[in-house]
C-alpha cells in the first residue's frame, strides 16, 4: 500500500474537528472527528473526499453525537491501494474503521458511493451498523435494475459508461487542474450551486496522484462486474434485507440519480423506513442546503422510534 503523494494540507482542511488516520481491512485511512456521544460514520461520494461532510460534522457534534467523517480508499488522505475497490471489500473498510474507533455500532450515513458502500455494510455486517442514512443513491440491486432496464436513467448516469474506458477517464479528470470536477459539481447541483471556494477544494483534491484512478475503480467494478460471477454473487448478496430503520434522502432535481430509480429501495428494508425527498436540491442536498438536510438526519437519529 502506499500513501498520497502530497501536502496534507490539501486533505486535513483546518475547523474544529481532529484529524488522524486509523487502520482497518488492511489500509490505513484519514477521518475527521468531532464530538461524543453515539457514533455517526459519514461516507462521502463522488467526486469529493470527507470535507463534504463539514456542515453535518458540526451539526452532528451539537447535537450530542461523535461524528466522524472518513476518506474512502483511494480518496483524500487515505491509502491508494492497487486493487480492493468492490463493494464488499469497500463495505469491510468501513466495518473495520467502526471497530478501530472502538465503538460497538455506529449510524452510517452516505451519499452516493458511499451511500451504495452504506447499503452494501448493512448487509454484509447488520451487528455494527445501528442504523442507516443514505443521501442520492438507491439499494445496490435496485441501482443495478435501473441502470440495466431504464434507458433514461442509463442516460443520466453516462458518465459512469463512459468510466469504463482506459485511461482517458483519468487524464480528463485531472485535466486543467481538476476542471472537469468542477463542472460535475455544479452541473449536478440544483440552483444552489457551490461555492467557489469548495469547488477549488474539490479539485485540488481530485490531483493528488493516483486519486482519480481510485476513485474511477468502484465504479469499473458496478458496470464489469454485471455479467460476471463475481457481479452475480455480489448481487445476491445483497437479496439479504436491511433489518435496521433506514433513512432515504434524496433531492427532486438530481440530475444523474433519478427520484424513480432511488424510491422503492424500501423493499429491500424489513424496518422503518423513511423516504425523504427535497423539493428543489440536485445531487449534493448535504452540501445544497446543510441546514435542512442535518436537521432532518438528526431529528430521525433521535427519534428512539422512527416511522415505516
């Protein structure tokens, strides 16, 4: 394994939480933290790192929860590795960080891949996962159904196609120094689109070496994978159903995710299950409206009997 190729000043953005790396599933990897109380593990998509978690790690923090935000493998300050990017795997590293900060469980809550990885760890480890929150993506299987059976929403998620290719992925991504990063993000979002500052965040993150590589791999894995054993095995893994209340968060105008695709993941929930869509936010809604997203996951947190 080896470690990023850069200053972690590009990574280990200053603010009130603590940064340090931990070991799990045979990686290392950078969090940031904040806060005690139940553990809340916060998994960021693409293509961002843990920074897209700032406004709930604050929120969380307040409202009397340790919250932690990590980098994924690959990603952010955590370790590039040359192989070990399928969700099961991905799944394990998150599993593991829970076991390495010493908590019995924790309330996981992704977005976008890390939202499909959130899906995959309810699975694959029920005891450590207390409770599931995932922002901008559907349960895995119904993810695949989509992506296989509805033109539009293989429409929108082109870009994921177009990941499949060798190479040109990456070089375009890193291109200008991160250019294309930030038309993703913003050609993602809903009218409320990002800041300036964060999206010079973003892609200067998107350069580290080897980041865009690794961020790319999961994304092979989902689309190869689909007329492969492996793929075949993995998807009847997840028939197994999530038994811990589950929160679904998702904004009205995503343009890659469709709202059709995303509702009806409840059918892989035998517990609460809580559908939740925001009138007028794109794919970022943490990021779009931090206040009314964090408001919603910790009223849900708290509430010791969520409804169906």
């Amino acid at each position: 394994m080896t470690a990023p190729d850069t200053s972690a000043s590009v990574v280990r953005l200053d603010g009130p939480w603590t940064h340090r790396d931990v070991a799990a599933n045979g990686a290392r990897f950078h969090i940031a933290e904040l806060g005690d109380g139940p553990l809340v593990l916060l998994l960021h998509g693409f293509p961002q790192f843990w920074w897209a978690w700032r406004h709930q790690l604050t929120a969380l923090a307040d409202a009397g929860f340790r919250a932690v935000a990590m980098d994924l493998r690959g990603v952010g300050g955590s370790d590039r590795t040359p192989r070990g990017y399928d969700p099961a795997n991905l799944a394990l590293d998150i599993t593991g960080v829970v076991r390495s900060l010493g908590e019995p469980d924790a309330a996981l809550v992704g977005h976008d891949l890390g939202g499909y990885l959130a899906w995959t760890a309810a699975v694959m480890r029920p005891k450590l996962v207390r409770r599931l929150a995932v922002a901008s993506m559907p349960h895995p299987r119904r993810w695949r159904s989509a992506m296989l059976r509805d033109v539009k929403q293989s429409a929108a998620s082109s870009y994921i196609w177009g990941f499949q290719r060798p190479w040109l992925p990456e070089r375009q991504l890193t291109a200008d120094g991160g250019a294309l990063v930030g038309r993703l993000l913003r050609d993602w979002s809903g009218p409320r689109l990002p800041e300036d500052e964060a999206v010079a965040t973003y892609r200067r993150a998107m350069t580290i070496p080897s980041t865009a590589h690794c961020s790319i791999e999961p994304y092979r894995w989902m689309v190869r994978s689909l007329a492969r054993p492996d793929g075949f095995q993995f998807n009847r893994r997840m028939r197994r159903p999530v038994r811990v209340p589950t929160l679904h968060l998702h904004g009205s105008l995503d343009p890659v995710m469709r709202t059709r695709s995303a509702a009806g993941s409840g059918e892989y929930v035998e517990a609460p299950y809580r559908w939740r869509l925001f009138d007028g936010l794109g794919h970022f809604p943490h990021e779009e409206d931090p206040v009314a997203f964090s408001t919603e996951l910790i009223n849900w947190l708290k509430d010791p009997e969520p409804d169906r």
